[in-house]
C-alpha cells in the first residue's frame, strides 16, 4: 500500500513524465561494472581447479568467470540481439544473441569436419592408387556410370591412361570399378561440402546474423573451397600425361599434389579458427598473472606450428614422390644416415622437391623437429602460471606429436599400408588442430576484459 501511494505521488508530480524521463536518461548513461569483489569471494569459496575437465570448462566459456546478476545477464543479451558489440564493447563476429551464435558456430564446425573427413578420404583415394581412375572432369560433377555398358565406356577410356598400360594392365572391369568409386566418392564429397557451407551460409545471411567482417572471411575460404576442386582436376591431369621414361611409373605432379593437399590445409585452418572466434571471442583468462603466462607460451608455440604446418606440406612431397616406399629402414636410410644422392638433381634446388632421398631426409628432419620444438615448449612452459586449459592443451600437443611420429615410423617400416597411411595423414590433421586451438586460446584478451580481470586468481588458504 504505502508503494502504491509513493508511485502514485510520484506521477502527479511528474507533469508529463519529466522526473521519468530525466531517471531513464541517466540510466542509459549508467555504466554497469564488473562485481569483482563477488568475483573474489566466489574464488576463495570456490578455488579453481586445475584438472584437465576444469581447464577445457573454462576454455568452452572463452572468459573470465565473473558473477553477473540475472538482470545484467538479461541487459547484456537485449545488447547482443541489437548489434555487433557485447557490453564490453568487444566486437563480434555474429549478430543476433547467443543462440544466432551457437547455430553459426555449430555450421562452422561441422564444415571444418567435413573438410577434416574430405582430407582423410583423399589420403585413402590415393593409397589405393584411385586417383587416376576419372580421366575426365566436370565442375557439377554427374551421375556414375548405371548400366554394363556406361561401365565399358568409363573402362575403355581408362586403358587409354598411361596407368593402366604401366601399372594396371590386364585389370577386368570388376576391379576398375573400386577405383572409380573411390575417385568418384571423393569428388562427390567435395561437392557436397559446397552445398553443407553454402546453403546454411546465405541463411545467416538473409536473417542477418552473419558481420561483415565474418562475411568477408567466409566468401574467402568459399572461393578457396570452390577453387580446390580445380587445383584437384589440374592435379589429376598431371597423371594423366605420359611418363618421362617406359620405366617410371605415371604418378601425379608432387608439386600440384602438394598444392592440392596445402589448399586442403588452409581451408580447414580458416574454417576451424573461425568457428573458435565466433563461439569464443574471449580467450580464457581469470587473471593478469594468467594472461602474462599465456603470452610467454605464445612466443613458443607460433614457431612450433610454423615447424608443425611445415612438416605436413613436406609430407605431401613424400606422397608425391612415393617416397614413403623408398629406405624402408629407421632410425637410418637403408645402411647410410645420409644417402648419397640427395644433391644429385641440377639445380639443387630441385632434389628438395623432387629427389625420392632427399624429401624423405627432410621429411624425417623435420618431423623430429616437430617433436623437438613441442616437447620444449611444455618443459619451458611446465612451471608457469597459466590458465589450466593451457597446461591442458600442451600435454595433449605433446602427446600428440609423438603418436604422430610414431605413426610415421610404423608406416615407412611397414611399407605405407593403406591403413597406417591413412592414419599418420589423420594424425598430422590432428595436430595441426591441436595447435591451431592451443594458438587461438593464447590470444590477448581484450582492453575491456583486461581492465576487469585481477592481478592473481584468488584461493583458498
């Protein structure tokens, strides 16, 4: 009752709503800041802890964890829904509130799989010498051959390849027919992959959650998407055109397959940190302290996956030149640690690309740099103070770099069997990923959140 009364008063002293609207004025002009002594006291109730589940729990938040009251909440997502800007003024990537962010963050992620699961199917379309199998090509694509006789056809154009009179003479119709439908399935994923991003792509558009900035880098990797298929036809081509020598067999450029499998590469990088950015426009980070660390890792971790981006482009000349059949042997090359021959071509320049023994040489140099290079980054690293979805991160980077040699290892002992191929190629995916996260989450916080942010995170005594 004595509410109603002070309302009602209120209003007949209002005359025309000015006390109102001066206190809605002033409210507008109102910055809310952060509780961070309810911060503090949820801290020492609650100390973090440093487990691996902890870690990536605060990494999936991509902020401090600050205590927001359920009206600020409300406020901060009306601000989200109208524009561009959180209430930090941090500039996103996606407009429309959280769920417009988790559904383009969600088609980002499942586009970068797709790019992950395309990459896998081409390292087995290649084991199984699949690749040549199409010797003509079309930018729609079109249905595979339906009846005997459509099957003839195809079959009698690929005895016309110089594979087929080299390496697959004699082949029946029944075995050509697996080859077809390997290069065939992988063409069609491609193609696929282009309506997965396009379709939900001019969605967003329409409905307005897709910035500028995020569309510009999304019509980007779409070009880079459309050209791959291009880049994998002028690949294929190049298998297509006799041999130099009766003797070598035919085998597609190591150069175009190096750009094929690098386009590949980017793609999927571009793809995977974009869809980070837009779920996590923050990296993690608690305190000062967090963020000082963070950036001593950074310093480490950017030249470990240059080594790491280049060790996989060197893979693709090993692919390229076969050389994964050649020196059969480890830790040396056949009864040498160093063949003889890896200066033989002229200019020299050339036995780094083409030389079967130099590009397997520098593929294993670079490998055990690879190695090297991660497993220092977590012994210089490993007594810092750092936010534990580092920590967590670089022990699965080490773990992961030494599997992945060891799956290197396993495969040129073995003589590059289809499976072990095809996992040491899943695996240097793997890691790249792996670094592209650890990268994304050593970012420098924002101005707003580093204002916010204090010195040490605060424990339990």
């Amino acid at each position: 009752m004595f509410q109603s009364r002070v309302f009602a008063s209120i209003l007949k002293r209002n005359k025309g709503g000015s006390i109102i609207n001066n206190a809605i004025t002033n409210l507008r002009g109102t910055k809310i800041t952060p509780f961070n002594h309810l911060r503090d006291i949820h801290h020492q109730q609650n100390p973090p802890s440093r487990s691996f589940l902890y870690g990536f729990k605060s990494l999936s938040k991509g902020h401090n964890c600050q205590y927001v009251p359920s009206s600020s909440r409300k406020m901060s997502t009306v601000a989200a829904s109208v524009g561009s800007e959180s209430k930090e003024g941090l500039r996103l990537l996606v407009n429309g509130g959280p769920k417009a962010q988790k559904m383009v963050g969600i088609w980002l992620f499942g586009s970068a799989a797709w790019v992950f699961s395309m990459v896998i199917l081409g390292g087995v379309t290649r084991l199984t010498r699949s690749g040549l199998s199409m010797t003509d090509w079309k930018f729609t694509g079109g249905l595979p051959p339906l009846s005997n006789a459509d099957w003839l056809i195809e079959f009698e154009k690929y005895k016309q390849s110089p594979e087929y009179k080299i390496v697959n003479k004699g082949m029946n119709v029944e075995d050509f027919k697996f080859i077809y439908w390997m290069e065939y399935a992988h063409r069609m994923w491609g193609r696929g992959l282009g309506i997965l991003f396009a379709l939900p792509f001019s969605y967003f558009l329409r409905k307005g959650y897709v910035t500028v900035r995020l569309g510009a880098k999304l019509c980007g990797l779409f070009a880079l998407g459309a050209g791959q298929g291009l880049i994998g036809w002028w690949m294929v081509k190049s298998g297509l055109e006799e041999p130099a020598s009766e003797y070598a067999q035919p085998r597609v450029s190591p150069y175009r397959l190096a750009a094929h499998l690098t386009s590949a590469f980017v793609i999927y990088s571009g793809l995977f940190w974009t869809a980070l950015s837009v779920v996590m426009p923050e990296p993690p980070a608690e305190s000062l302290a967090w963020v000082r660390g963070a950036a001593k890792v950074k310093r480490l971790a950017l030249p470990a996956s240059l080594i790491v981006g280049v060790t996989a482009v060197s893979g693709a000349f090993v692919a390229g030149n076969d050389a994964g059949h050649a020196f059969n042997t480890f830790p040396k090359m056949g009864d040498t640690w160093i063949p003889d021959d890896i200066f033989d071509l002229k200019p020299v320049i050339r036995n780094f690309f083409e030389n079967t023994s130099t590009v397997q040489l520098d593929h294993r140099i670079l490998a055990m740099t690879s190695l090297t290079s991660i497993g220092a980054m977590w012994w210089f690293t490993r007594k810092l103070d750092i936010h534990p979805a580092v920590k967590s991160l670089i022990g699965a980077t080490v773990g992961m770099a030494a599997l992945q040699v060891s799956l290197g290892i396993s495969t040129l002992l073995s003589y590059v069997p289809v499976s072990l191929g095809t996992a040491h190629q899943a695996g240097a995916l793997t890691l790249l990923t792996l670094m592209i996260l650890l990268n994304h989450t050593l970012r420098k916080p924002s101005a707003s959140l580093l204002k916010s942010l204090p010195q040490v995170v605060k424990t339990a005594l």
